[in-house]
C-alpha cells in the first residue's frame, strides 16, 4: 500500500532518471493526488531538463494548480479521472469532495480542456457504486469532442493498476513526506494510474 512506502529524497529521483533517460519516453506524474503537493511544480521544473514529455495524473480537484502548470509548459499531458456524477462524489470520494466542489471544480478543468484539446484526457473508473446511467451522466459532462475511457475496477490488495501503463523500471517509494501521500483524503486511491507509455518516476 502507498501508506507503507518510503519516502525517497529528490536527488534519487534525479539519478534515477538521469540513469535511465535514454530509454524513457516519458514521465508520469502521479499519486495520490499529485497537485496537492505543495512543491509539486518545482519537482516537474527540476525533472523538464531531461526534455521528456511530462504526464500528470489528477482528480481535477485542484484546478488553478493544474491551470498553472499548464500554463508555465511543465506539463505536457493530464490524465484526469472523472470520478462520476456530482451528486455522487460525496460517496465516491469519502467526504472529500461536495457535490459543488466536484461541479465546480470539474466545470474549470473542462474549459482548459476544451481550450488545450491537445493537453487533457479523461477517464473513469467503474466502481460498483456506479451504475451504466451514472457513466453516461458523466461522459455527458466532457466538452465536445473528447471521449471518457473506461477502466475496470481493480479492488485493494492487488498488485496491479486499472490500466497499467509499461513499468518495467518504476522506482519503489514515494518522493513527498507522508503528510502529502495516500493517507490524505485528497489522495483519492480508487481511480490509478493510466495513459501513454511513460516511467512513473513519482507517487506509488
């Protein structure tokens, strides 16, 4: 479990990569829920002079953070998960998120995807709170011209992800102190890590 995983000191991640930059493709950015890390845009710029293409993984939870990090060029790709209809977060977020913070907070991720077409892609998770209507109510929320990616539910305990990305080289351990890692309600552990091929060099 994340909870369970060292904290791995900057410098690490860095020899890490530079040791492996010839083979990588990219990298992905994940969590937990990385842009609640406050110094999050410091690491992305730390990591861009390896010049790959950088992916973040998101709940959409923290859009001026992500509206920022578009912004400045960090970061290439986001892969935000939709977690389901609004007036279902409350439940499928375990009290972190209210069913205005996720209309609100989704409504300001989807006008920079609609404005970066080329930056954002969505997915869903299909947990057994949702029902096929509740998927369709989501899908209903992209702006035009995006499609909501399904990925099954993978339950806790398997040592496995809901849409693997290739992680023959994947660093064990975490690169923020515990306070920021998968214990935070903002954490939000039901919906992992997916997208093009990429090293997780972050999270867990």
């Amino acid at each position: 479990m994340p909870e369970e995983l060292p904290a791995v000191d900057r410098t690490r991640v860095m020899s890490y990569l530079e040791n492996r930059k010839m083979w990588l493709d990219g990298i992905t950015v994940t969590g937990g829920e990385p842009t609640a890390v406050p110094d999050v845009a410091a690491l992305i710029d730390d990591i861009s002079c390896f010049g790959l293409p950088v992916k973040m993984d998101s709940n959409g939870m923290r859009p001026e953070v992500v509206e920022e990090l578009l912004r400045s060029r960090l970061v290439h790709t986001f892969a935000v998960d939709v977690k389901g209809p609004f007036d279902k977060y409350p439940a499928l977020t375990g009290g972190a998120a209210t069913q205005e913070q996720a209309s609100a907070n989704m409504d300001h991720i989807f006008g920079l995807a609609a404005a970066n077409p080329q930056s954002f892609y969505f997915r869903i998770t299909k947990v057994p709170l949702l029902t096929k209507d509740d998927i369709e109510t989501a899908r209903g929320y992209l702006p035009t011209g995006f499609e909501l990616i399904e990925q099954n539910f993978v339950p806790p305990g398997r040592n496995q992800h809901a849409q693997t990305d290739p992680e023959k080289r994947r660093m064990s351990g975490d690169v923020v102190s515990r306070s920021n890692r998968g214990s935070n309600p903002e954490s939000l552990e039901v919906q992992r890590h997916s997208g093009p091929p990429a090293v997780q060099a972050l999270g867990a």
